[in-house]
C-alpha cells in the first residue's frame, strides 16, 4: 500500500469521526525572534521529510476519537480494531518510558521549532533534579573555576531539532538521550515551554550539567625511576574535543619510554575525525579516520573512512615450553591499512498510530586493504589483500531509563532489542583468494522487576577458493544477565553474572588470543599468572554482587562489591578440540568501588583477591587497584561490516 494513499485514507477517517469544520489548515510562522544562545534557522541542515508534512493535524484528537470507534459493536469498529494497534504498550502502563518516548510530549508533534534556549551549568555544585541546588562549598567552586563549561555550539551539534523545521517524534527524547552518551555531559533534559507553546509552534528548553572533563594521573612501576603520566581533556576549550596523553618512562628495554596520544574533534551532524599515535619498544602506529555512525534509530546514512600504519611486535607462542630463562618469541609485523565503508538504514512502515516503528533493514558495504611489509615466519595470515564485504541485518533499538547499573544515581540508558546481520564477502591475495562469511544474533530484554538479560552468538569463517577448505573460523558468544535493583533504606544493591566465549576453528598455529585470563576486565580480575597464557580459546563466567552505600568521601561515593571470576582456555597450538581438559583457572574477592559521577576518571576499585591456581604470589592473595569499569551495555547499532579479529577477543 503506498505510503501517501495511507495517510490520504487516515486524514479521511479522521475528519469523519470528527465531524465537520474541526480540523482546518495551518499556517507554521515562527513568529518570535530566535536570542543569541538559541539555535538558529540558519543550521537546519535536514530537510522535512515529505511525509511528515500529511501529518501536520491534531493527531492525538483523531487518534482519541479512533480508539472511540473502535470499541463499537459495527463491523466498520471491528475492521478498525483489527487493523489499527491503538493500545499503550504494557510498559508505559507501568510508567517504564519504553523507548524514551515522553509521552507528555506527544501534542506536540510536528509543530514548528520557533526558538532553543540552551542553559548548560557547570560539573560541581548543580542538580538538574534541584533547581535550587547551587555551588556551596570550596572544592565545588574552586573546580568550577578552572572547568570550561560545555559550548551552546557543542550543545547544538547533538540536538536532532532546528529551528523554523517540525518537531519530530522521538526527537526529544532521543537528543536528552545523545547528551547523556557524551563524554562531556553528565545529564541533560529537553523540555517544551509549556507557557509559551501554541497550537502550530513551541519553545524547547534544554538544561545541561557538565562532567569535569580534565584527566591527569601519576602511577609508580616498579621502582622510583619507573612511571606512567597521563593527561588529557574530554571536553577541551568546551567543545567537546577529546584529547589524551600517555607517556611511561624508565624501563628496562632498549627503548626505556613510550608514548600514546589520541585526539578526537566532533562536527555537525555527529561526524568525527580522529588522529591516533602510539610509539613503544619495536612497536609503532599511527593512523587517521572520519566516522559517521547510527547513533540514532531514525538516522539513515552511516559511514567513515580510516588509514593506518602499523609496525607491532607480536609475543608468538613456540613449539616447546619456554625455559625458565628464555626471552619471549617476538616478532615483528608491519603493514598499512585503509578502509572505506557506508550504511544505509530502510525504516519499515509502520501502521501504530502515534508509535513509530523502530525496526531498520540496513545495508552496508565496505572495503578493506592491507598492504603487508614485514612478517613474522610461518604466519599465512599476514599477506597484502583486498576484501570486499557486503551487509544486510535487521536492528530494533529501544532504551530504558534506570540508575544503579555502571553509575551510581545518575540517570542511565539501557539498550535492548533485537540485532540480525549476514555478511558476506570475497579476499583476494596472493597466495590464494578466499570467501568469507559471517552470521550474528543478538537480543536484550529489560523488566523493572525481572532485570537485564542480553545474549549473542556470532560464527564467521574463510573459505578456500582452490580446495573448497575451511579455515581461521571464530565461534564467539555472551550471556549477561543483571538483576533487578533491591533497596533497603538508603542502600541500593545489584547481582551481575556475565558469561563469554571464544573458540577457534581451523586457526593458524601463530594465531593468539590477545587478551588472555589476567586482563581486566575481561579475565580473572587481579589475575597475575606465573607465566605467559597465550590462549587459542577461551570461556570466562563472571559474577559481581554490589551494594550501594549512601556514605561519601570527598565527592566518590562508595560501593562494596564481592565478585568471583572463572576462566577455562586451551593453550594448545593447532588442531584439537577447542578445549583441552585444563584446569580453570579462578578468583575470588572483595573491595570497595569509589565513583564520582562529576569527573572523568570516574571510578577507583581497591579490591583484594584469592587464586587458588596459577598466581605470581605464593599464597595466592593480592591486594590491587584498577579504575576501569567492569562491564558495558552492546548497542544494537548496525556498524562496519569487516572480519572479526580473533586476537582482539
């Protein structure tokens, strides 16, 4: 059914059941000149979508007088009914804000922009739930002082509204959503002005509290003469650049520094350009990209383009166990890399009145080469090639509103639905071309009473074009599972378990797992073995069990986890089963969480912990620091179609 003659027939309909000389046209004038920190007309960048246009009618009225008909006995009410979805979803009838959409909002759909008034505050002292709340103490204003506050210009790249273009559905929603995601912004709410809202225009509000954004750090390795400074600023100038620095100095190798730097700049229409050094013993890189992602479900285009250079020493494993004095296999690989790729989002047709469909059919291509100059012996893997990579999947995206998952009290966004993808593709090189192949599912679900439960399974593999043989396939899957939030008083408490796997078919023998049982977090946390673990596959299972304090300590709030970690791996080289037979290797342990939601480096852990089996310390203990968050929610965002790299697992 074209799209036109639907709206044709609902805007009949409607008139109908609303009886004559109630619905009449419009005139969309902004009639209220835009002030200096508004948005401007001039930075609409976006056409109106033509069929937004058919739309522009009180739609909340005809959709009320809908609903009316349909409960009649008539067999014109019955037809209706059946064809028509006018119920609110279940969780809206519990108050869930299913996908951000805020209902409060709805009249206003499709009525013109006239201004945005942006109102950012600073990162100490401010609460967008207290307007009354205010800077009170020294440390408050003394870090306020020497923070930048985030650019109205900054502000107004996310926003997906202009001035003098309709308000769309969801837009709302989805730019307070977007603000949140930025490194720089801790909360934000997108309001109508209510008072000054008319029939055909409105006035939308936008309040903001920054994060504060500058990182700096000093950690001791080893001895006095060995150390790692950092520094950087998520939100340089206030404009939301990003800019870190790394540099380590006093080793004990030939080249006793090394040096990382990173550099981010966002533009309009979420497009970022990034530059990227990295410069260790033996082991240089650097590189450029320009990126576009689906950040939003009703964006349609996505792409980027990157270039690489790469010169790593690799730690390959050998034939024999290492002797107690013998170096580790090193070697050295050096290529360069560029990849271009782009995305296309199909929105579905939807027949919900008032609820758009958040399904997208997406197509996507990309090409990757890969230019190899060096190599380590006996790696097939590593050889110049081109591959050619087609896409189609299927996402559903919704967000829910919750707190006390990775945050503690702030206002946090979990992603759930539904992601389907086939890729395809064809290699050539060299020694022989190949064809690829890669299928992925993934699926989340998200109760006030049940928790968050996320799953996926992912499978890819080369095919040999001269023989037909399979090779370098990558079975990979994840269980995450959190509870429901429990409060006692001031004390808030969640269960996490959260289970991966990783196994290799057919690799190469020089192919290792990179991140091995002793990372964090991906691993047996505080793990320190007492050898090298360089895996071929790998299952980790996971549990954290935490409990919110109300106590504070110089703005951290505090947090008292207890986890237990699990990791079975096969190091075997080649062949074989996925997995040997190996004793897993385990963890237990307790600690405190320190976070503060104002700054960047927002959390510290000291935990101590128990290894029964392959621990460096002889009684098996370790007292430890980290400040990296455990775990992270999947979007269900289409991205790059590409190989996926088994060292990177």
């Amino acid at each position: 059914m074209p799209r036109s003659f639907f709206i044709l027939c609902l805007i009949v309909v409607g008139l109908l059941l609303s009886g004559p000389g109630r619905v009449c046209a419009q005139e969309f004038t902004p009639r209220v000149a835009v002030p200096p920190d508004s948005l401007h007309a001039a930075e609409s960048t976006e056409a109106v979508p033509a069929d937004s246009l058919g739309r522009r009618f009180d739609e909340a009225r005809v959709r009320l007088n809908l609903e009316r008909y349909t409960r009649r006995g008539t067999i014109a009410g019955r037809a209706l009914a059946a064809f028509f979805r006018l119920t609110k979803p279940r969780q809206e009838q519990q108050g869930l804000d299913a996908v951000l959409l805020n209902r409060q909002f709805d009249q206003h759909n499709f009525k013109i922009v006239r201004r945005v008034t942006i109102t950012p505050f600073d990162a100490f002292g401010y609460s967008l739930n207290d307007s009354l709340r205010q800077p009170r103490t020294f440390l408050e204003k003394s870090g306020n002082a020497i923070h930048i506050r985030t650019a109205r210009s900054r502000i107004r790249q996310v926003l997906l509204f202009r001035p003098g273009q309709p308000l769309l559905p969801q837009a709302l929603a989805e730019s307070e959503r977007l603000l949140r995601q930025t490194n720089e912004i801790l909360d934000a709410r997108v309001l109508v002005n209510e008072q000054t809202a008319t029939r055909d225009s409105v006035d939308i509000l936008v309040y903001t509290t920054d994060v504060f954004s500058i990182t700096g750090g000093y950690e001791l390795r080893g001895g006095p003469g060995q150390a790692i400074v950092t520094a950087g600023d998520q939100n340089f100038l206030g404009l939301g650049h990003q800019l870190s620095n790394r540099y380590q100095y006093g080793r004990d190798l030939p080249q006793t520094w090394g040096y990382e730097a990173n550099y981010q700049v966002p533009f309009r229409n979420f497009v970022y350009a990034e530059g990227h050094y990295y410069n260790e013993f033996e082991s240089h890189s650097g590189g450029v990209s320009v990126r576009r992602d689906f950040y939003s479900p009703s964006v349609r285009w996505a792409g980027a383009f990157t270039s690489d250079v790469f010169n790593i020493r690799l730690v390959l494993p050998r034939d024999a166990p290492p002797l107690p004095d013998q170096q580790p296999n090193f070697q050295v690989r050096s290529y360069t890399s560029q990849t271009l790729w782009v995305g296309r989002a199909l929105r579905l047709r939807s027949y919900d009145l008032g609820y758009e469909n958040p399904g997208r059919l997406i197509v996507a291509g990309s090409v990757i080469n890969e230019h190899h100059t060096t190599n380590p012996a006996n790696t097939p893997d590593d050889r110049t090639r081109t591959i050619f990579l087609g896409s189609v999947g299927y996402s559903v995206r919704r967000y829910y509103k919750d707190k006390y998952l990775f945050g503690f009290g702030r206002t946090e966004d979990v992603p759930a639905g539904t992601l389907l993808s086939l890729t395809a593709g064809y290699e050539t090189n060299a020694v022989g071309s190949r064809r690829y192949i890669d299928a992925r599912i993934a699926g989340a679900g998200y109760s006030e009473r049940q928790g968050y439960l996320y799953g996926s399974l992912d499978f890819g593999t080369f095919q040999r074009i001269n023989d037909g043989g399979w090779e370098q396939g990558l079975l990979s899957g994840q269980v995450l599972y959190f509870t429901r939030r429990y409060q006692v008083g001031n004390y808030q408490s969640r269960h996490l378990l959260n289970a991966r796997v990783t196994a290799g078919f057919n690799r190469y023998p020089a192919e290792v797992l990179l991140s091995g049982v002793n990372s964090n977090p991906d691993g047996v946390r505080g793990f320190q073995p007492t050898g090298q673990i360089l895996a071929t596959s790998r299952f980790l299972a996971n549990y954290e069990g935490t409990v919110y304090t109300p106590l504070s300590l110089l703005g951290f709030r505090v947090a008292v986890l207890a986890f237990a970690d699990l990791a079975m791996v096969n190091e075997r080289i080649g062949g074989g089963s996925p997995f040997g037979g190996n004793a897993p290797y385990t963890g237990f342990g307790l600690g405190l969480r320190f976070r503060n939601e104002l700054t960047v480096l927002r959390t510290f852990q000291f935990l101590l912990g128990y290894y029964p089996r392959g621990q460096l310390s002889a009684n098996g203990l370790r007292l430890f620091e980290t400040n990296r968050d455990s775990y992270n929610f999947s979007d269900f965002s289409f991205g790059q179609p590409s190989v996926v790299q088994y060292g990177t697992q």
